[in-house]
C-alpha cells in the first residue's frame, strides 16, 4: 500500500504541474522519536500556479500509541489500540472560478488491540465542489467514480455516492459542501486484498474524473463578480475542513504535523453577512441545483 500511495502520489504532482506550468515545492519531513506520533511524509505544494492558486497533495505514514477518538468512532472495541496509518489526500483551489475545486484521499488504517491479530481498514474518496456549476462536469465526475467501483459490485456506487452526500455536509448551514463523488470509510468487507484493490482503483481514477473538466472551464473568462463569488464559496470549504471533517480532526487528535493537515486550505477566502443571490443568476444556480442531493448518472 505504502508503494502504491508513493506512486499515485507522484503521478498526480507530475500530472498537474505539467497542466499548470508552475513546480511542486517537495518538502520531505519525519516526526522524531519521542513525539506523541513517529513517522514520515512527503506534503507537495504548489502556490501562485497560473492554474492553480493552491494545490496540495500530501503523503504520510504514521504511527502512534492510541487510537485517537475520531479512528473508534464507529470501532469502540479499537479504543486505545496502538495504529498505523497511511495515505494520500489532495485538495486543489484552482484560480478561475470556473474551474471547480476538488479533494481526493485514500487511506488505510491498522490497529492492533493487545493480544490479538492487526486489524486493518480502508477509507477514501474524492468529491468535486464547484463555484459555477455544470451538468456535464458532474456527470462525468460521477460517472468516472461509478466506472472505478463497478468491478467490485453493483452496490458500491450507490452506496458511497449516499455516504459521500452525507458525509460532506455543513450541517449548520443546511447546505452539501458540492455536488458530491463518492466516499467510503472503516471499510474492509471485501476482505484485506480486495478491500485495498478498490480503494487503489478509486485512487488511480482520480486524473480521469478531474483534468478533462480542467480542461473544459481552465480558460472561461471571469471578472471580479465571480472572483468574489468564489471567495465566498471557499468560505464554506474552510468552515467545512474545520468543523466536521474528520481527517482533519484525526490529523490534529493524534499529533500529526498541522502544516500538512491544513495543506486543504484555501490562500484566499471571504465571509459576507446574510449573502443573497441574484434571482436567476448563476450564482443563485449553484445552490437552487448544484448543492442538492440528486442522481447525475
């Protein structure tokens, strides 16, 4: 697994700085013995791109004494396990408006309870957040998720296009952060090789959902309407990855390095009191039929 992030990672970073025409800065860093967690990473950044204004993809693989709280949520007997924990996760806030945001992670989990085997699960996704939104972006977002599941049964995508709604969701703002992808996590129901073959195929079909709608949107024009328009959505983006995620709560609960955990931030964001759309704009189109719950295949 820990060959396969490497990879994926240095695929996607290689991928995307030729699209931007911009350099990955590579920073390699190690936790040191005696810290509450030991362990390693490569967080690759890449800021001011023409492309994109932030692009982190992030590598790390760590081990600690105790499973943190956001781990045995839904595991209480994991409670208090020594772990090992590996993965890739990736957040790119491109500088058009019109070119969506997207995150992508995959990840696997190993504990040990004392006196007993490892016990190992999976967790990932990918999800698309969009500023201006459109149909065929999301359709083929989603169709390229659904054709990454479907050797692995019938029910995935439906499963994790559910979980993955519910899952990236501002509850106190009643509001789905995008217009979804998929999102699976304590999973390892398929076994050990086959649970980590499909998070694998999940991981590599990443470019494909992505890069062709980059490539649709990258040179639409924008003004300053919809440079602050995207301010403000981004709002929501930081509210969610501080509030609810559960990454982000797992990274700083068990010691993590901060500075790669918030690599997901955005450079630039806003909040406005009470904001109201224009009726019948585009604006007013990316919550009253982008940010629903709704089949896009």
């Amino acid at each position: 697994m820990r060959a396969y992030l490497l990879q994926l990672q240095q695929r996607i970073v290689s991928e995307v700085a030729a699209l931007d025409g911009g350099r990955f800065l590579t920073d390699a860093w190690e936790k040191p013995p005696g810290e509450k967690l030991q362990g390693q990473g490569i967080t690759c950044i890449l800021e001011n791109g023409a492309l994109f204004e932030r692009a982190g993809c992030g590598f790390s693989h760590v081990r600690g004494p105790q499973l943190p709280p956001s781990a045995t949520q839904h595991r209480p007997e994991l409670a208090g396990a020594p772990f090992e924990a590996m993965g890739v996760s990736l957040v790119f806030h491109p500088r058009n408006p019109y070119v969506p945001t997207v995150h992508m992670n995959v990840r696997m989990i190993a504990a040990t309870p004392e006196g007993k085997s490892p016990v190992c699960w999976f967790g990932g996704g990918m999800d698309l957040t969009p500023i201006y939104g459109f149909d065929e972006d999301a359709q083929h977002f989603h169709r390229v998720c659904h054709d990454s599941l479907a050797p692995f049964g019938d029910d995935k995508y439906p499963r994790f296009k559910q979980w993955c709604d519910d899952y990236f969701y501002l509850k106190h703002r009643n509001e789905p952060r995008g217009i979804g992808g998929v999102f699976f996590d304590d999973f390892a129901e398929l076994g050990q090789a086959q649970s980590m073959a499909m998070t694998q195929a999940v991981g590599s079909a990443f470019l494909d959902a992505y890069l062709p709608i980059v490539a649709r949107r990258r040179d639409t024009a924008y003004g300053e309407r919809e440079r602050a328009f995207q301010l403000y959505r981004r709002g929501r983006y930081v509210e969610f990855n501080l509030v609810w995620d559960r990454g982000t709560h797992f990274g700083l609960q068990s010691g993590g390095r901060t500075e790669s955990i918030l690599l997901s931030m955005p450079p630039l964001a806003a909040w406005s009191y009470q904001y109201q759309a224009e009726p019948g704009s585009a604006e007013q189109a990316l919550t009253g039929h982008f940010l629903t719950a709704r089949e896009w295949i």
